[in-house]
C-alpha cells in the first residue's frame, strides 16, 4: 500500500504548519462563474470569509453550519478566545485568538530548543467524547492544519482547519480543543463544547459506465471523502455537476493507496451536495448515487 501526499494541489485556505506570514489578499479565487466580488454578501467581522467564500449556499444551511461559541480561557497571562466554528460532520473551520501581556514577533528566527513546539506554530490536539465500545480511530482526525498570523504586537491568531475521514462530528457530540502556545510562558488551554447545529451531508455510492458500484462515499458542503475499488492515474481529478461541467470549489487535497483509492476533496466555495452529479479520477468516471442523509 503506497501513500501519495498530494501537497501541491492543497488549496491556500489549508492551514499550514507554517506561521508567521502576514496575509495580504484573500486566500481563495472569487467564484468562477463570471459574479462580480462586489455580488459576495459575507460578513466582513468574520475572519473565516478570508478562506471560505460562502456565498454559494442559502441562509439556512449557513444557519446549520455556524455555530457561535465565545468561549475564553486565561492561563499565565495569556488569553485564548474562539469564537465560532464553521463546517460540518466531517470538517471544522476555526480561529482562536491568543493576547499576550507582552509583545510577540512571529518574524523572530526559529526557536533552537529541541524540546519546545516549532516555533510560530501552537500545538493543538482536538478530541471526542466517546463511547468506550467506539473505535479510538474512527474519531481521530485525519488532519488538524494551522496557520498563524500576527493581528498585533501582543495579539497572534490562529486558523484552523479539522479534517474527519467519515461524518462524525454530528450534534450532541462532546469535543474538546486543547491548545499550547509556544510564546513566553508555556500556557495551555481548553476550550469544550457540544455539537448543536449540523450542515447536510449524504452517503452515495458510486457506479461506473455499466453500472457496476466501484466505490462509495460522505459527501458535504465542505468536503468529500470517497473510497475507490478501481484506479489508475489521478489526472485529472474533479467533481462535476449535472451538465458534466467542474463543480470549481471542490479541488482534491489527498491521495492514498493503490486501489482500493481513498480520495479527500475540500471545498473552498462550499455548495450542497446534491449539486454533485459525477466524479471523475483519471480514466475513471463515476456516477454519484445519494442513499441516505448520513446527518
């Protein structure tokens, strides 16, 4: 079983490992189907619109996929403030801001002890609560991605990005994110809650030309997650709409094994999932067929 990264193709709203880099224009393209910027309502107090054009789905799916949080936590000086999550079952889209009593400069070399988190980066671990019987892997995130960017001289804010494999993440899950920064004095953070509001996301399988179910998958606003038994080359890699045209928000951020293929798509406009119609991976095309509401 091999592992392809496909890093290359990870879009600008990933949260990279790498901090310290000052944004200077929005992170995603515009939607591709010749609107005007000016047309995009989003609200411009949400740091999240800076990575995820919204514009795309209604009032009451964005109600479903918002949920407001304000929690504060202090520790040695330092405080750490979320505000609200975004996504869905099976991807969460988050900032937390952390104040310091002094001056921090993400721009500073690299921190040299060993023994300290990467310098400009704050760990994260983020958990669930869950049954004893439950499988500790189904409820680990595939990934947890961070980018950091310097609001101020006492002022550091954290984008995230949490990433499931399967629709896990569904209301009246209990979760916890803990957070330790690596600035001054080592001071390390909680911040729990439960899952109240739930963005759509639906089980299809997949049929070839003839028919022949060659894969299945989770499909959402966010992302899609799709196991294929058959494959070759991964180019080109796209999901299409009805007409067969590219759905242009979808783009595919992973890649691993040989067949069967597990195939991650992120969204950077999220649409709902019955806009999908077909998947196309190299010589393989196959049509989405919805089962049932997996939320």
């Amino acid at each position: 079983m091999k592992k392809v990264l496909l890093a290359c193709l990870l879009l600008a709203f990933l949260f990279c490992a790498a901090c310290g880099q000052q944004k200077e224009e929005t992170a995603v393209p515009m939607p591709a189907d010749g609107g005007d910027e000016a047309q995009i309502r989003l609200d411009p107090n949400d740091p999240l619109n800076s990575y995820l054009d919204l514009s795309q789905l209604d009032q009451a799916t964005l109600a479903a996929c918002t949920q407001t949080l304000d929690i504060t936590s202090e520790n040695n000086g330092v405080t750490a403030t979320l505000r609200s999550v975004v996504g869905d079952a099976m991807t969460l889209y988050l900032t937390v801001d952390l104040t310091f009593p002094d001056p921090v400069d993400l721009s500073a070399p690299p921190v040299s002890d060993a023994s300290s988190p990467f310098y400009g980066g704050a760990t994260f671990d983020f958990t669930m609560e869950t049954p004893p019987e439950s499988d500790p892997l189904e409820n680990t995130p595939d990934g947890i991605g961070q980018q950091g960017i310097q609001l101020s001289e006492n002022t550091v804010r954290y984008m995230l990005s949490i990433t499931y494999r399967q629709p896990v993440l569904t209301p009246g899950k209990e979760v916890t994110l803990s957070l330790s920064n690596p600035y001054g004095e080592t001071s390390t953070h909680l911040f729990h809650w439960t899952v109240e509001t739930q963005a759509p996301v639906q089980e299809a399988t997949l049929t070839d030309q003839e028919g022949t179910m060659v894969g299945t998958g989770f499909f959402s606003p966010f992302s899609a997650c799709v196991t294929l038994q058959k494959g070759d080359t991964l180019d080109p890699d796209a999901l299409l709409d009805a007409s067969g045209q590219p759905i242009p928000g979808f783009q595919l951020s992973g890649v691993e094994g040989d067949p069967p293929l597990f195939l991650q798509f992120l969204s950077y406009v999220p649409v709902l999932p019955d806009q999908l119609h077909t998947l196309q991976t190299g010589s393989c095309t196959a049509q989405i067929h919805w089962t049932d509401s997996a939320s």
